[in-house]
C-alpha cells in the first residue's frame, strides 16, 4: 500500500486540497479573557474545537489564540509533559533544562522518511527524557543554541516553502517544553505546510489537547515496551502507559507515523511487544523500524546497549511486523 494513502491529512495538504489544522484553527472565532479561570478556558477550548466549523478569514481572537493563552499558563505550573515538575518556566528552566527555547538548528533535512522529505526542521535544546544512549545528546542534555523571535522563524518558514519543504518538522531534543513558544511562532506564520510534532510522546493529556487541531501528523518514537527499560535506560516513569494512551489519542486526531529504534538484547523485552501492540491498536499506521542505533552518549556503562544491533536481530523484527500485517517504511 503507497504509504501517501495511509496519511490523508498530510496528504490532502500536500496536494493543495485542505488547509494545515493550525491556520484553520485561526479561522475558529472564540470569545475569552486572558485573566479568565484556566477551567474555564479549557472548557472553552472543548466546546470551540468539538464545534469545529472554520470561517473563510482569520478571526480575532481565534482558537489558536485561545490555545497560546492556556499553553503560557501551563508553563507558570509547568505539566506539559508527564513529569509534571511543577516549575514555573517563566522564571528558571524545568526539568527540561528548557526555560527559553533555544533552537539548535534549523535546515532543510533530507534524511527523514521518504514521503516527509525535504523536511524543514527545527531543532530545539533540551529534552524530556535523559536517553543514556541519545544520539543527539549534545543537544538534548545541554543548554545550545539560540533563542529566534517567532515572527522572524515564522517569516523562516514561508521562506523554507518557496524553497521546496514539505512541512514543519518540530523536533529536538523534544518540543514539548518548547509548545507555547511554536504556538507564537504559528500565530505569525502563513506558509501552507503540514505541522508535523516529532516526539517521544511522553507529553501531558493537556498537551495532546492543545496540539489537537493544530498537528497535521504525529512522528512519534516508541521505543520501549516495559516501564523498567525506559526508567534504566531514559529515566522516566509510567512510561508504558502515558506512551500508548498519547498514542491512542494522536491516531484519533490525525495521521501518525510511528518510529522504533531496535536496541541490542531488548527484542523480546521490547520491539516485539511495541510491534505487537501497533498491530493490534493503531492497525494502518506506517511504522519505520530503525535500525540506526549505535552506542553514543553513555550506552558505554550498559552492557546489554554497548554494541549495534546484529542483522539477525534487526531480522527478526522486520519478520514479526510482516506476519502481524504492519506497513513498514523507510
């Protein structure tokens, strides 16, 4: 099956036949105050996006001003992801080590997915997850990189889509910390390209809200299919099922792209249970099985990661997701 068909939204987008969710969220009109209870903001937002019947012009407030508004509340009590520091960011950095975004690089990738490529992407510093084996550590796990005014990114990337780029490929790190910040940079910004959140999905059920409406597709990264793997290996907890439900949710909203990276020694422990898990609740879902990990960072202290993974391995994976009727892509 042409992996265009399974991502329709993208896909519609791409051939001129829809608009991104986030500039149809501009034509939402939604009537708050900023100094309004957060409930009943929230309570707002629902009602705005169930309603969804978008205008033919930009409407003031609209429901991505709404989604800015509640997302810069967030960050003063931060929980946009599931560690739920409680930090307020407008005042010292979270457990992210994100307090102002700093965006890493930026460029035109051609190394993503075939059907994303060239992909304009933006690299954020900081992460929600400490990977002992990150392959971007050196900008995940220190503060680098600078902080862009969101009119000049957005005026970036109706640049980047005369020069050809596909969409918006929001990555780092991970965005998550960096939400109310693209959210800014998205009220500015008019190129008609697909928003793509490329994650470790670890974020909060508010976050899966507020991206619902504004994310045309999900790349996601699902690496683990035990919690005491993802606590050894990326310290973080409830990994399982904070993983899967944001998952879930995703596949309800939009289309969803679905990456594994095989590890050595966790095949049974991991690959197969995420695989199977993929075949049996988001059946039509692309899935790329990635078999690029190498031992960076830290994997050197863990026996078990402290090689690449064997064909045989990366085999057996790739057998599995055929027999379960997986769509692999590359």
């Amino acid at each position: 099956m042409e992996t265009y068909s399974l991502l329709p939204t993208y896909t519609s987008i791409l051939n001129g036949e829809r608009l991104p969710n986030y500039i149809l969220c501009k034509h939402i009109p939604v009537s708050f105050n900023e100094k309004e209870d957060l409930e009943d903001l929230w309570e707002k937002h629902d009602e705005s996006l169930n309603q969804f019947s978008p205008l033919d012009y930009p409407q003031t407030p609209s429901l991505l001003d709404l989604k800015r508004t509640i997302a810069n509340r967030l960050i003063r009590n931060c929980h946009l992801c599931e560690r739920r520091c409680r930090i307020d960011r407008t005042q010292k950095e979270g457990f992210c080590k994100v307090q102002k975004p700093r965006v890493a690089s930026e460029f035109l990738h051609l190394g993503e997915e075939r059907v994303l490529v060239p992909s304009y992407t933006v690299f954020f510093s900081g992460c929600t997850f400490h990977c002992v084996f990150c392959q971007n550590w050196d900008i995940s796990q220190y503060k680098v990189g600078l902080y862009i005014e969101p009119e000049i990114l957005a005026r970036m990337i109706e640049k980047r889509e005369s020069e050809g780029a596909k969409n918006v490929n929001w990555v780092g790190g991970d965005p998550t910390p960096n939400l109310p910040y693209i959210l800014e940079v998205l009220s500015n910004c008019n190129a008609h390209l697909p928003q793509i959140w490329n994650s470790n999905m670890y974020c909060s059920i508010e976050t899966m809200k507020l991206l619902n409406g504004i994310i045309d597709l999900y790349l996601t990264d699902f690496k683990y299919g035990n919690d005491d793997c993802a606590f050894r290996l990326s310290k973080v907890e409830n990994y399982l099922k904070i993983v899967e439900r944001n998952h879930l949710l995703a596949y309800e909203q939009t289309d969803v792209l679905v990456r594994h990276l095989v590890m050595p020694n966790h095949i049974d422990c991991c690959s197969i249970p995420v695989i199977k898990w993929l075949s049996r609740n988001l059946r039509g879902t692309p899935v790329n099985i990635m078999d690029q990990f190498r031992p960076e960072y830290e994997a050197y202290k863990y026996g078990d990661i402290n090689r690449y993974p064997t064909k045989d391995e990366i085999q057996r994976i790739l057998e599995t997701a055929k027999d379960l009727g997986v769509h692999i892509i590359d």
